[in-house]
C-alpha cells in the first residue's frame, strides 16, 4: 500500500504547474532512471496509461535528454 505525505502532494503540485513537454521530459527521466511505470504514476496521481503514453519505453532504458 502506498501512503501520502505532504511531500508527495509537493511533488504532483509542482508536476501539474509544468509545461505538458517539461512534464514529458520529467517522466522520461524517471523511467530512464529505472523508476517503474506504476511508481511514477502512483506518486505523480496519474494512471500508468497516461504515462507509457508519454514515455518512450520501446528504446530501453538508458540516458535521458533531460536538460
């Protein structure tokens, strides 16, 4: 089961006031740092739909563009 803090609530807020390709690049990052789909969805209050959508996960895991 996964339990709630205030960061976690930090952490979504600040996910939602991004830019739809910075948040793009932020799960892209996540997912190349080996974090998986479900964790990142769960922890950002998305479905893991909406986050393979997102990420290219076909190229494996590796270094991500993120600057």
């Amino acid at each position: 089961m996964f339990f709630r803090t205030m960061t976690d609530d930090f952490i979504e807020a600040f996910f939602h006031s991004y830019t739809r390709l910075d948040q793009d690049r932020l799960l892209q990052y996540l997912y190349d740092k080996g974090h998986s789909v479900k964790a990142i969805a769960s922890r950002l209050g998305l479905t893991s739909s909406s986050v393979y959508k997102r990420v290219n996960a076909h190229r494996g895991r590796g270094e991500s563009n993120f600057s």
